[in-house]
C-alpha cells in the first residue's frame, strides 16, 4: 500500500544560476491549493550549469519549500555545458564546475568577486580580468582521498559527506596519483581490509594523502588508519613493495595511526614504511620541505603568479620592512625577503615557523624573523621585538582573518596592505574593516587557483590615505 504522506514529485526545471557552493538553483510555484497562495520550491541540484533543462524527483514533497537533489535527466543542455564530458564523470564534490565550460567557469568566479565587493559597497570596476589556466587540468600538487564503508576511495558525494565516490580518475588529479590509487585500491581488496564506517566508527582505513612535486618529481603516499601497521605486517610490506616496484620516485610511504572518531585527517603515531618523512619541493625558485601536514599551495603553477602578484602590487625594494602575516612555511615570506631589506613572519602553527626557518637557511636567506604567535597578539609583541614594516602581507585561510584581527591591523598601520584571498566573501569582510581605517581598496586581481571548483583567488592592494582610528 502507497502511502501518500510522503509523496514524491516529478519536475522539468530550468537552472537560473549556480550559487557559491555550486550548486545550481531553480525554482517551482506551485499553484493555489486549498486557499493557499502557492508555494514556491527552492532546487538545488548538483552537476549543472546555467541554462540546462533537467527532470529532477523531488522526495517528501508535500509542503516542502526547499531541496536538494541529483538531476534525474539532462533534458536540453545550456549554452555553456562542456559536452565533451559525460553526465555520470563529476558527481563527487570535488569539481562541481566540471561541465561548464572553462571560460564561462572564469565569468562565473569573475562574478563572484565583483558582486561580493558591490554588496559591501566596494568599486567592482577596480576588478582586473580573472588569471586563469592555459591548461586547466591534472594541476594538484596533494589529493586527500577517503576510504568508504563498502570499498570506495574517493571523495565525498557534493552535498552529502558521508557518502564517498569512487574515484576512478580525476580532472584534477596528475596521472601519476591516478595510478597510486588504483594501486593501493587493488591492495585494500586482496587483503579484505575494511573502510572507515563514520556513521558506526568501525573499520581500519580512513584516508589517502598523495604529493607530488612537479618541480622535483617525488611522490609521498601517506595511509591514514584506525591502527598502527603491527597488526598488518604482511599487508604493509606487500604496500610497500608494491609502490617501490612501480615508482623509483616514491620518497615517503607512512602509515598514520588515526584512532580518534574526528573527521580532520592527523596522526596520533607515524610509522615510516619506506624513505623519509617529507618530500622536497620547489616554488618561484626556492626550496621547500614538505610533510604530510604541510600547508602548502596545491596548485603551483597558479601559486607562482599569485606571489609574482604579491610582489608587483607591494613595489617591494631593498629599503622596506615587511610583515608576512599568516605566513605558514614562507611561501611569500621567501621571495618577499629576497626583495626587501628585512622581513617578519607570523603564524601560529609552531611547526609552520620551524618549517620556515628551515626553509629560510636553505635558501641562503639571513634577514628574516619568525615569530610563533597568534596573528593579534603577534602585531603587538612585533613591534617591540623587531620594529614597525612598511608593508604588510597577509594569507589568512579560507575563513578569513575576522574582525578582531582586521582592526588590530589597522591599528598596526602599516602604509600598504597586501591581502592574499582565497575565498571573495571573507576579503570582502575582511576589507570592510580596513576602510573603516582609513585604507582605500586600490585594484584586486583574481586567481583561478583551483579550476572547475567554486574556489578563487584573489590578491588586492590597499593604502591608508587617512589615519582614522577606530
């Protein structure tokens, strides 16, 4: 017996627009009902672009007025769908762009950064032209991969992060990680070990980090396991014969022993199974080393310009201080020392600073100060322990640096501000702040970091005209 409580509902809908997340939006009104003035539904729907015209199931729909959902049928494709990729290929959360064309996915990011800046009253025409790619594809330097409850090794369905994809190749992924995967996959199934359970916290395997550095060409594979290897002894030698028959470039093979029910991939206990614990890397000339948590950017030809910009926009020279604010392992700190009389780096991962000393002495760099401190605690003990910069750089993460940290930079007041973004909202929150400071927004250039996903960079330069204080 049906039971019409819960019906489900049938559409042929038109998507008006992709939204921040990806996903994109269209919407039904339902006509008048039993007094009512009808109802619209709000859509979602994954894997779409402007324009398509798609049959989508609408489940629970009595007096539903939003859903989220994976289209049934593509029923007329927009006029900026890529055809050339099929309708079953991107249905992980990772490229939720894939088919759209790659100039329509440079409008789309270009749009998203203008119209952000005009929300919060900023001149959108102070925008420059989006950098993009000229090969947009294959272009990640780490891939983090999840382990499912039924084989899977992928990554996460958009929209629901329980249910992993199996990944069979990746837009994103250089064919080399392809080949890992499919390796370690293989491996997972002739020894019948289980993949994490996160809805029952069962199971053995949890994660796959890949690197590989294009510049230096060596491969780290990091598995992140519920156990140590003990137990697994055969399995963890046949691994790692495996890889090193396959990859004279494999530097790093390690088992991270994972035993808490968090989601955040870290290691409780490091087990090296072959090579060392990092791998080497290199970035606008300079030498970096790498470890399995190592923030580092993950595109780096994008990386590049995106410090060429940060450069350019700062007119750096021998006679200026400068701050590099959320400076990680100095991916900006390096090149900006290098151009400059002196440089300060803050950042409140203690192993990031270590990590940027070293990398620092590698590269012949003495005129460099690291400090191990939170961002607004940081500017105030600066001053004191090494003097006041001309200019200020900050990369904060994708979350921003928050208003705390903002106003306790315009009260530090440096004479340039350049902020590195990689997310429009929280720069535009963030620059909100600055102006309240008397700073003026002079040009933002937006990077296309990360094709065919929502992400995208942007570098903008401020200078304070005013010394308003707040």
């Amino acid at each position: 017996m049906t039971d019409n409580r819960y019906p489900t509902e049938t559409l042929d809908v038109t998507i008006l627009n992709i939204d921040e997340k990806g996903y994109g939006y269209a919407k039904h009104v339902h006509p008048p009902d039993r007094g009512s003035n009808g109802r619209t539904l709000h859509i979602y729907v994954t894997n779409v672009v402007p324009g398509d015209v798609v049959r989508v199931t609408i489940p629970d729909a009595k007096g539903r007025r939003k859903a989220i959902v994976t289209y049934d049928e593509l029923l007329k494709p927009g006029p900026t769908r890529n055809l050339e990729i099929p309708t079953d290929v991107a249905i992980s959360g990772g490229t939720p762009l894939q088919y759209m064309n790659y100039e329509a996915q440079l409008e789309y990011k270009m749009a998203l950064v203008k119209n952000f800046l005009a929300e919060q009253g900023f001149d959108s025409s102070l925008v420059q032209p989006i950098i993009g790619m000229d090969e947009p594809t294959r272009y990640r330097n780490k891939m983090e991969l999840t382990f499912g409850g039924n084989g899977e090794l992928g990554m996460h369905q958009q929209g629901n992060f329980r249910k992993v994809i199996d990944l069979e190749d990746s837009i994103l992924a250089p064919h080399i990680m392809v080949t890992v995967k499919k390796i370690v996959s293989t491996w997972q199934k002739d020894y019948h070990l289980p993949g994490y359970d996160k809805t029952n916290k069962t199971g053995l395997l949890r994660n796959l980090l890949l690197r590989y550095s294009f510049a230096t060409k060596e491969l780290m594979v990091v598995l992140y396991a519920t156990e140590g290897p003990a137990a697994y002894q055969t399995a963890a030698e046949d691994l790692t014969q495996r890889l090193t028959s396959q990859f004279d470039n494999l530097i790093s093979l390690q088992w991270m022993k994972h035993a808490s029910s968090g989601e955040r991939i870290q290691a409780d206990e490091t087990f090296i199974l072959h090579g060392r614990d990092y791998l080497n890397d290199e970035l606008n000339g300079f030498k970096y080393r790498i470890w399995p948590d190592t923030f580092f950017q993950a595109n780096p030809i994008q990386a590049e310009k995106l410090v060429n910009l940060a450069l350019e926009m700062a007119d750096v020279n021998k006679d200026m201080h400068v701050l590099d604010l959320f400076c990680g392992v100095g991916t900006f700190s390096l090149p900006l020392a290098q151009k400059s009389k002196a440089l300060a780096g803050i950042e409140i991962v203690e192993n990031s600073i270590i990590s940027a000393k070293r990398n620092a002495k590698d590269n012949g760099l003495n005129n460099t100060y690291f400090m191990t401190a939170d961002a607004r605690q940081g500017l105030i003990d600066l001053k004191e322990a090494w003097g006041h910069p001309d200019l200020l750089v900050l990369d904060p993460p994708r979350s921003g640096a928050g208003g705390k940290v903002m106003r306790s930079i315009g009260r530090f007041g440096t004479d340039k501000v350049v902020y590195v973004s990689c997310s429009p909202k929280s720069l535009t929150d963030d620059l909100v702040w600055l102006r309240n400071f008397g700073y003026e927004l002079v040009t933002v250039q937006p990077v296309d970091q990360f094709p065919h996903t929502t992400h995208v960079e942007s570098v903008a330069l401020l200078k304070r005209v005013n010394s308003k204080m707040q």
